[in-house]
C-alpha cells in the first residue's frame, strides 16, 4: 500500500484565516538545547546542532508553512503556550507581534504567537500586553546563544501586530511567487 505523506513546509497550509491566525509547525520545543530544523530536501526534522552555549530555547520554535522570507526559509514563528510542545506539532497560532533581527549579517524575522487553543495564553492579542520580562528574555537568548559559534545575531526591535500581518501575508505571496499555488 502506498501512501503520500505530505512535507511540513509545502503540503500544510499556512491557515485559513491567516495573517491573523495561522498554521505553526513547531520545531523546537520551550526548553530545549536541541536545534531542530526541517529538511528542505525530504521535510524530516533534521538535528542541525546542539547548542553550543549553555541557553535553553524561551519559547516554542517553528515556522509557518507555505510562507518564503527574505532569507530563503520559511518564516520563523515564536509561538507562547503555557507547556513545551512536541516538535511537529501543527497548531493555530494567534499573531501578536515580531521580533525583527539580523542573524549574520541578514533580515531574520521571527513572527510573536500565541496559541489559539491554550486559555493561558490566548488572552493575549497584542505584543504590547506581554511583559517587559518576556522582551528581556527574548532578546537575551537570540543575541547570546550563538556566542560560543563565533556568530553574531542583533535583535533590532519588536514590531506591533499590523507590522507581523504585513510580514506574514508578504511571505505567503512571496511563497506563491517562488513556488507557485500549492
């Protein structure tokens, strides 16, 4: 018996109401050490690295799918639930927000969630209701955990809920561009 199983990136969709609500393919869990990506190739999570440094990912890790950002990946989404989720895990994310950064030298948005279905953190609609703390935190880990690489990343600012929606629905259409309607 044959059976088609469908790549993370290409053959789930990005969400029928996003930019607003979108589909999030976790895949690295809150907690973790391990830099899990998607294979482009065969749309396995491939082990890309352990961290070198002694950091612990703040948050759940992934990316939407059938989106395309400037730096030729999927775009990278932080999704906010109140436990650590599986890696793979396909879930509605509520967009509240961006972190925008230079990660060696290129743009590298990471889009802010939170997720639709977890009532500890659905409460949530714009990034300006997080903590400060969150913030903090977030930029501490992005600028720090590629250190002992020899990498440099800049976290340059957070962006509201309209500037992710203009990021998000830029990268469906540039996805659509590159790759055709899927």
């Amino acid at each position: 018996m044959q059976s088609n199983v469908l790549h993370p990136w290409h053959g789930v969709h990005y969400g029928e109401q996003a930019p607003r609500v979108v589909n999030a393919v976790i895949e690295i869990p809150q907690g973790s050490r391990c830099k899990y990506e998607i294979d482009k190739p065969t749309g396995l999570l491939k082990l890309d690295r352990v961290i070198f440094s002694s950091f612990y990912y703040p948050i759940n890790y992934g990316f939407i799918p059938q989106t395309y950002g400037g730096d030729k990946d999927p775009l990278d989404i932080l999704v906010i639930t109140s436990l650590s989720v599986q890696p793979l895990t396909l879930m509605d994310a509520k967009v509240i927000g961006v972190m925008q950064m230079i990660d060696g030298g290129d743009p590298d948005d990471k889009i802010i969630a939170v997720a639709a279905t977890d009532p500890g953190v659905n409460h949530y609609n714009n990034i300006e209701e997080l903590p400060k703390h969150f913030f903090d935190e977030l930029r501490h880990f992005f600028e720090e955990y590629k250190k002992l690489e020899n990498k440099s990343v800049v976290v340059e600012d957070f962006g509201d809920k309209a500037k992710a929606l203009t990021i998000v629905q830029e990268a469906i259409d540039f996805y659509k561009e590159t790759f055709g309607n899927k």
